[in-house]
C-alpha cells in the first residue's frame, strides 16, 4: 500500500476470488464455470469483422443485446439493464441503495460485505438457520437495501418464489437485490415479479448457465426506473464497459438459448449423480440448486480433503470460515470430470 491511498480505503479488506491456476492443469471445479464451451453461435460471432472493428467503441447503450434479452424475458428494453459482470451490477446497486444500510445473510457470496465496506454502508447479517437455509422472517419489513442470492451460495439453496415475494411485499420502501447468478440450474425465477413491483431488483449473469464467465457479462430485470438508477452510476463510472465482442457473444448466446437449457439439464443430472455418490461416502450434501454442491465429509476435515484433492490435481472451492470450513463447494463438471473426481475422493478416503 502506498502512503496516498485515500484513508477510507487503507483498511478494505477485499474480495478473494477462487483461485485461477497457470502452472499445470487441473480438473477445475472451484469457480462454478460451465464445463461446456459457448454455442456455435457465439463462436462464429466473434470473428475477424468484430475484431476489426474493435478500433471503434462499443455501443454504451448495448441496445441490440438488451431487446434480444428483453424478448427472452417477455419485457421491454428499459427493463433491462447489462454490466461488466454481474458484479458490476451488485456494485453499482449497492452504490445506488445502501444509503439506510444492508441486509444479508451471514453465510453467502462473499463479495456483498466487501461493496458494503467500500461504500461504508452499515451492514445487518442475518444468520442463516441450523440447517443453512435463509431465516427470512428477519428480512421482512426492514427499511433498508435486501441482498439474497437465490440459489444462496455457496450453500446451493433455494428459496421459493412465494416467499421471495413475501419478502419483497413487506420492504415496498426499499430495495429488494435477488441475485440470481444460479437460477437456471433448477431455482425459480423473480423476474416475471419486476412487472408487478418497482422495488426488485433482479439479478443474472452469462458466467454460469451460459458458459461465458470469461467475456464478462451481467444483466439485471427490473422496472424502468430502477434501471434508469443503474445506467445513470455506469454513465458516470464507464459508459464503454461492455467491450463489442462481449455484446456480440451475448446477443449470440441469447439466441442459441435451447442450447444452454439443455446443458443446465445435463448439469442437473451430474448434480444428482455426484451427490448420490458422495452420501454413498458418508458426506452430507446440501440440497443444491446450482451448479455445483456444497458437502462434508464425515471422515476427514474440509481444509485436508480441499488439499489432498488439489495434490491429485482437482481443485475445489474451500472457505475457511467458522460454520462452514468443514465443507467444500465442489463446481458440477462435465460427467467424465466428476467420475475421475469421486475416483480422487475414494482413494483419497482409502488412504486415511
Ligand atoms: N453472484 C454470485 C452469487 C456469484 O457466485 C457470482 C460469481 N462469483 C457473481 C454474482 C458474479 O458473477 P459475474 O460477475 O461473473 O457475473
């Protein structure tokens, strides 16, 4: 750290992302990308045009890309809004609605306490029940922003959309953030709710289900004022902030989406798979919904089996954390990636 670092920045203690390994290579299961590669449409999308045409500037309103998602989503364009990332989105939310304060459970993405910090927004984290769902009776009727992931992570849990309504119905003062970075891997949905409420703010990203974590690119569903909010904080931080090959892969992945759905099933499935087979090894999986599960084992801790694993060459997601460092967020793989996986798992078991 330098000694010109502005004083309210000196103590952030920022994000750690999963880890992004050059030296050799692994079976990567630690970061929730998808196993399979973009579309054929996406492919052939960024070709030697578009990377031509990277002299010129991108289109700062992305209009093509937001009428092909607002289609998909049965919505008009200035309902959608689209960022670097969904974190992006999470960033500029928290910029835009923290003024009263946060509230989030206190096992879950770990980037929500890190904006607060850096916008030095007051923050309420609600623990999550015994069996790590969300208490969502303590969300309801609190005057200030609402952050739940749905799936939460890295428990892979869901909530139903009945009661995120229930907790959207009882803040209509504040902001409702469902952040629906998992949803497609079997949760429900709240975007079809932002026609019926001006205060959700719904979520997604291109990382997960549609296999473009690399490009870069969130989207978030809500009414148009909302998404006048967050257009204003981008046109005054990076109004260029969706690169044009970016855009182009986006409008391209939204329409090649029968080709998503159908790797979020075969996703599903290797999720029931891998869980079956650890439970046959004594773990106890939490009940995902997302693309990856988060498990225990009941013969060795979570920090030996995170390394044993990595020294085998898979690597998982660990958080050494109170609560939770007994287990590991294992990202769902291809069926191959996942067999060699619960191999590495028995000998490792058989080595104790
Ligand atoms: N929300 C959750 C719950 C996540 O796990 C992630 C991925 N780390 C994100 C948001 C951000 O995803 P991205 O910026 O790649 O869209």
């Amino acid at each position: 750290m330098s000694r010109f670092l502005n004083e309210k920045y000196q103590k952030l203690d920022a994000y750690t992302p999963g880890e992004q390994p050059q030296d050799k290579s692994y079976i990567k299961l630690n970061t929730n990308e998808s196993p399979y590669p973009p579309s054929g449409g996406v492919i052939s999308a960024v070709n030697e045009t578009e990377i031509k045409n990277l002299r010129l500037y991108s289109d700062p309103e992305s209009a093509r890309l937001k009428t092909a998602l607002a289609k998909l989503y049965n919505t008009e364009a200035e309902n959608i809004f689209v960022s670097n990332g969904s974190d992006d989105i999470l960033n500029f939310a928290f910029m835009a609605y923290g003024s009263n304060g946060v509230i989030f459970p206190d096992i879950t993405y770990g980037f929500y306490s890190v904006f607060a910090e850096l916008h030095g927004i007051p923050t309420t984290v609600i623990p999550l029940n015994e069996d790590f769902t969300v208490n969502t009776s303590a969300f309801m009727g609190k005057n200030k922003l609402i952050v739940i992931a749905n799936p939460n992570a890295p428990t892979g849990i869901a909530l139903s959309l009945e009661v995120i309504e229930e907790i959207i119905k009882s803040n209509p003062d504040s902001i409702v953030l469902i952040d629906e970075a998992y949803v497609d891997f079997g949760a429900e949905s709240c975007a079809s709710l932002t026609e019926k409420y001006d205060n959700l703010l719904c979520v997604q990203t291109f990382s997960k289900s549609r296999s473009m974590a690399g490009a870069r690119l969130g989207f978030a569903i809500a009414g148009k004022e909302i998404i006048a909010d967050l257009e204003k904080i981008k046109y005054s931080t990076n109004p260029y902030n969706i690169n044009r090959l970016t855009q182009v892969a986006g409008i391209a992945a939204v329409t090649d989406n029968d080709y998503y759905t159908e790797n979020c099933k075969k996703i599903i499935q290797t999720r029931e798979y891998v869980t079956k087979e650890l439970e046959a090894l004594g773990f106890r999986v939490l009940d995902s919904k997302a693309n990856f599960v988060f498990a225990k084992s009941n013969k060795i801790s979570g920090m030996a089996l995170y390394e044993a694993l990595k020294e085998k060459g898979a690597l998982v997601r660990h958080f050494d954390k109170p609560r939770i460092c007994e287990y590991n967020r294992i990202t769902i793989g291809s069926r191959k990636e996942m067999e060699i996986f619960i191999e590495k798992v028995k000998e490792i078991l058989g080595e104790l």
